[in-house]
C-alpha cells in the first residue's frame, strides 16, 4: 500500500500538530477550554463571545472576519468589529420580538452574511439556531420546523412563497418569519433589513452556562422522524481545537469551506471554528463550478480548503488540465469530509494541488472532527487518520444488555465508537431520549458506522451498519422518502436503498408496489419522481425509481432493504459483509 | 437543426431530469438554477444527456455555458454548426 509521508515542517508555516504521538499524551480539554477568553466577569462560555465579540475588543477588530462573494460577482467584507455590531442588533431584535432564551431561530437559507448574523445574534440571546437546506422540499422543512418548535425563521421571499408559505398552519410554534431579500416581503413576514437598522447595535451578552443548548442539527435516522441533535455553547472548545489539528488553521488565514450551512460542517467549520480562531472566512454564495472554483482559490489565495469527496471527484471528473491555469500556490491544506475519500482522489489532489487531501471523520452527534489525517502525519490513502488529541476511539462489537466488547485485534471489523464526554458530544436528541440512549453503552458512543484499525492506529471506514444512505455528503432516512412516495395516490409499497455511484458515493434509488390494477408507465415514472422532487427537494428524492410486483418483507411487515440492495447489485442476499465490503 | 429543433431537445430533456418543471414559468434568460430546484448532480446529468441526444461531446469547460435556455440553445447551435465543440480545449 502507497503511504504519503510527509515530514514534520515542510514549509514557511509550521503545523499547529508537529508531534501527534506527544499530542495526544499531553492534550487536556481542560487546557483547551483554558485558551478560550469566557465572558467577562466569569460569565461562562458563549460561542458568539469567542467567535466575534472578543475579536471585536482587541486587536483583529478591523481584520476581515467574513468576505463574501455574492451571485453577481460582488465582494463584500465584514470586519470582526462589523460582524460584532451586526449580530448585536440581531439580538436586540428577537428580545423585541419577544423571544427569549431557549427558543428556536431557525434559518433556511444559502451561503449569505445574514446567516452569520442570525447565528451570533442568538447565541448572544440565548436561543437555540438551527440551520436548514435550502434545497429542501416542504416535507423535509415541515418536519424539521415541526421538531425543533421553530419559533423565528429567517429566510429569502422566494424560498418562503414556494415553500413555507403553505406549511404556516401546521407550524403553530413558528411566530416570526424574517424575509431578508426582496422589495416586498410577502404577508405574514416582516422584513430582516429593517427590523435590524431599528435594533440597537450595544448587547451584553448575559452569564452563559457551557452546557446550555447553542445548536440544532438535524440528521436522519433509518426509522422514524428526523433526529434533532442537539450541541452546547461549550461545543466551541471541540470546534477550535479539532480545526487547529486537523485543519491547520491559523489566525489571518484565507479559509474557504464549501458546506452548505444546512449540515453540521457549514456551521461548525463554516462560521464557528474559523470566526473563532481569527481566520478570514471566504463565504461563496454561487453552486460548484469547477473553473470559477479553480479561480477563487487563487484569487481569494486561499490557505486552507475544507470540502468534499464528492466536490473533489466532480473536479477529477473534469481533469487536471484546467487546475493549469491557475496559481494555487497559497494552498497549504485541504481536508474532505462527508464520506470516505477514495485513494485515487487523495493522489489526484497531490499530483494537481501539490497536497493530498487529507480525509477526516466525524458526525452531526460528535459536533467536531473526531478521527483525521494531519499536516504532519504520514497519510494511508483511504483511511480516514487516527484519532483527534483528546478523543479515545474504539472498534467494538454491541453484546447483551447494553454492554460492549472492544474488538482490539487489529483489521477487525466492528462499530466505531468514541469515550464519551468530550466538549462538543451531542446533548440529546430533541423530545427522544430513549433515542439518545440507545447510542450510548458502557461509556461508549455508538456511532453506527462500522471500521477497522489498522496495526499503525489508523481507521479504515466499512460501511454503515444501518440503512441509511450517504449521498454527496448528506445522510438520508430511507423512511422519510418512503413516507413522501406512499403519500402518492398509486403507491402502495415503497422501498429506498442507495446504490454506489462513482461521484456522489451512493444515489437515491426507490422500489414501489403500485395499487392493484395499475402498472408503471413512462406517465406515471414522470409524475413519482416530480412529486418527491416537489416535497423532498432534489438531494434527498430518488434519482431512479423502479415498479416491482412486491417487495422482500420480514415476517412482521419490515421491508428488508438490504435484500432490495443486494439483489440490485447482484450480491448474495443473506451475505451483509459481502455487501458492505463492495463498498468500501 | 433549428433554433425550435434545439429549444424543444432541451426542454425535453429538463424535464426528464426535472419532471416538476413548468416549462411556461421558465424564463429563457434567467439561469435554470435560479429557477428550479436543480442541484449539481441534476445539472451534470442534463449535460450528459444532452451529448447522448445529440450525439455531441461538451467539454467540462463549456459546462456553464448552458445554464440558462437561451444559453444552451445559443451554444448548441453554434457547435451543431461547426460539426465540432465551440470551443475546442
């Protein structure tokens, strides 16, 4: 097997982690909550004092916190000082409104400033943000709004005419919505830009206990609703720390991520981590083009590049002859998150960036990078590195009565697990805390995705050991596009599996039993695919959907859809390993 | 092949990718993206079934250039007429 090695200091900058093995003997979280400022008068800890507002006092006021490049080709800076008055005003508008700590001020919204805001506005007050995808269907955001007892949502007029308008009278906890675009903000919303010029721009943010709930991040599950994660203020310490190690980053750095803010990496890594660290956040409002992408790394001289497999495979799709044209020389790192990165995408990224990518694992739940490769650790194509200094991984076996069994011989395949207690470990899932506590046994998180460890410490990713599907980087529940195919009139059964795909990793693919007396036409294939695309949005609805007279059942009812995957891809039917080792 | 030969291919083909689309809405000027729900995956698979149409090869460069419809069709004349890509790499 090839082996990137790579030496301790290979440049002008030295790496935050030189010694990996030293590292991890030495690193306390204690120390790391240390490095952070707290609020004044030992307030606590609050995630928008750490990100913004101490910057905002001392010496990076006038530093550019965020610049943005808009859809037309504009760039619009915001210096630490300006994010700090901005997100001030943000929170003197919801205590106009009325909203208070521990309510819900949700977004659905793009790569926008006003994100930013909306995020540090309500963490100075309290209130619980939760980021939506803007590509969502109604059905996906209903849900989400539902769970989280959205009470404010910020959001662009089109988005809200043609999506959220129809979902207001199933959304009674939803009282404000803030429309931050357009010349008229249509009924029953009121318009962002003015409410904030009429906030005051002074906020003191009041005494912050660590463990008071900052975030929510939805994820899904293989049954049931989508699953509302919920992160603490002290989430911060994680944030900064895994960014440090596993990112590099640096005060003053050019730090482009590509996430949508409506996943986990987009907040964590998009605005928090970086905002904390006192990097210049280089926020991209337009969609994946590979030319432009090529350019604003050189123009904006990005340093350190945070993405994704699949945005690096869609680059490799296009060939390296393009990257030519371009000085990517400022480039000192770049990391992939989302799903495993393949070895070939690894080496295409050294041979045309002059870097590997450097390939990392963590979850909605874990809140911050867990297990990484590093600048100055030798990298196994494939594997996704070792474990963060301060994180304890584990491949187990789940026994009788909640217990565990570490499986310590090396190459065994089990589930990854992680000791809990670090800072940004989820607090629960919303309103199912029976839900939570099955991911937890012995003082283990289960984290449901199966690896192996190699002799040298590294981590191999396997496969998932339920059925939910990894598509470009987003998890999607089977059951929520099952239950939107079954709300079609001609449905009777519906089964969903992701496929493999070269690009985006796994694809949507759905089975349905139609009702008796109909069959599948060209009509009908049209008319299923429009309407899951119409209320799931174009990520998480089929990409294929196939007719079958029945579908493989369990005694009880269950569809198996692992039965419906294997015989799609040929595989023995009773064999999961076989299965899961196709993929990896 | 004509202008409405072009425009029609490439509705077609919208819609079997983005079969909820009304083509009446669709303003012919304005990027698809900024119109339908279409993500980059819906957008490589529309090029891609363009080139099986057509019979054609778009090189990955030219990918933006049919971004709208007035845009692809534009496009799609001028490399139908040159029996070659518009814009050779």
């Amino acid at each position: 097997m090839q082996v990137i090695r790579k030496p301790h200091h290979d440049g002008a900058i030295p790496p935050n982690l030189i010694d990996y093995e030293a590292a991890c003997r030495s690193f306390t979280w204690q120390q790391a909550r240390e490095a952070l400022a707290g609020l004044p008068d030992h307030g606590g800890l609050n995630i928008a004092h750490e990100a913004v507002d101490r910057h905002a006092l001392g010496e990076k006021r006038d530093q550019v916190a965020l610049r943005w490049l808009d859809k037309a080709g504009g760039v619009e800076d915001y210096t630490y000082a300006r994010l700090s008055t901005l997100s001030n005003r943000f929170a003197n508008l919801l205590q106009t409104l009325g909203v208070g700590a521990g309510q819900g001020v949700f977004s659905v919204l793009g790569r926008v400033p006003e994100l930013f805001i909306t995020a540090l506005g309500s963490w100075k007050n309290h209130s619980r943000f939760c980021a939506l995808f803007a590509a969502f269907g109604p059905e996906p955001l209903r849900a989400r709004l539902a769970i989280g007892r959205a009470c404010v949502l910020v959001t662009t007029a089109d988005i809200y005419r043609r999506k959220i308008a129809q979902l207001r009278d199933q959304l009674p906890d939803l009282q404000w919505v803030l429309i931050i675009d357009g010349d008229e903000t249509p009924a029953g919303t009121l318009d962002f830009k003015t409410l904030l010029e009429a906030a005051g721009p002074e906020f003191r943010i009041t005494s912050t206990d660590a463990e008071e709930i900052a975030l929510i991040h939805f994820t899904s599950g293989t049954t049931g609703k989508p699953k509302g994660a919920l992160h603490a203020h002290a989430a911060v310490v994680a944030h900064i720390h895994s960014a440090r190690m596993a990112l590099d980053l640096q005060p003053g750095d050019s730090y482009w991520c590509t996430a949508d803010p409506g996943w986990v990496t987009g907040i964590s890594y998009g605005v928090i981590a970086p905002l904390t660290i006192g990097a210049r956040v280089i926020l991209d409002a337009s969609e994946f083009e590979v030319d432009r992408w090529y350019r604003l790394l050189q123009e904006q001289a990005v340093n350190i590049w945070y993405t994704a497999p699949t945005a690096v495979r869609m680059m490799m799709k296009f060939g390296s002859d393009l990257a030519r044209n371009y000085d990517l020389s400022s480039l000192r790192l770049i990391a992939s998150v989302g799903e495993p990165l393949n070895p070939e995408a690894v080496l295409w990224c050294r041979k045309v960036f002059g870097l590997p990518c450097h390939d990392n694992w963590w979850q909605t739940e874990t809140g911050a990078i867990m297990i990484a490769n590093y600048r100055a650790m030798d990298i196994k194509p494939g594997s996704m590195g070792r474990p963060l200094p301060g994180i304890e991984a584990a491949i187990v076996e789940r026994g009788e009565t909640g217990r565990i069994r570490i499986l310590s011989d090396p190459r065994t395949t089990g589930e990854l697990a992680l000791r809990r207690g670090w800072p940004s470990m989820f607090r629960g899932y919303l309103g199912d805390e029976a839900r939570y506590a099955k991911c937890f046994a012995d003082g283990w998180y289960l984290s449901g995705d199966l690896a192996r460890r190699d002799e040298a410490g590294y981590y191999w990713f396997v496969g998932r050991a339920d059925d939910v599907i990894k598509s470009a980087g987003h998890l999607i529940g089977p059951f929520e596009v099952e239950s939107v195919l079954m709300e079609h009139p001609t449905v009777a059964e519906a089964g969903v599996i992701g496929l493999p795909d070269s690009i985006i990793g796994e694809t949507v693919k759905a089975y349905v039993v139609l009702k008796p007396g109909l069959c599948m036409d060209d009509v009908l294939h049209r008319d299923l695919l429009a309407h899951a695309r119409r209320r799931l949005g174009p990520t998480v609805a089929p990409r294929e959907i196939e007719a079958r007279e029945e579908l493989p059942k369990t005694r009880s009812g269950k569809i198996m859809r692992r039965v419906l995957k294997a015989r799609e891809l040929g595989l023995p039917e009773g064999d999961l390993s076989a299965l899961l080792n196709s993929q990896s | 092949m004509n202008r409405e030969e072009i425009e029609t291919i490439v509705l077609e083909v919208m819609l079997s990718i983005i079969p909820e689309m009304e083509p009446s809405t669709l303003d012919a000027r304005v990027s698809f993206r900024d119109q339908v729900e279409m993500d980059s995956v819906d957008y490589l698979n529309f090029v891609l079934t363009l080139e099986k149409r057509l019979g054609i090869r778009i090189p990955e460069i030219d990918y933006p250039r049919l971004s709208s419809l007035d845009g692809s069709i534009a496009y799609l004349l001028k490399v139908l007429a040159e029996g070659t890509s518009a814009d050779p790499p």
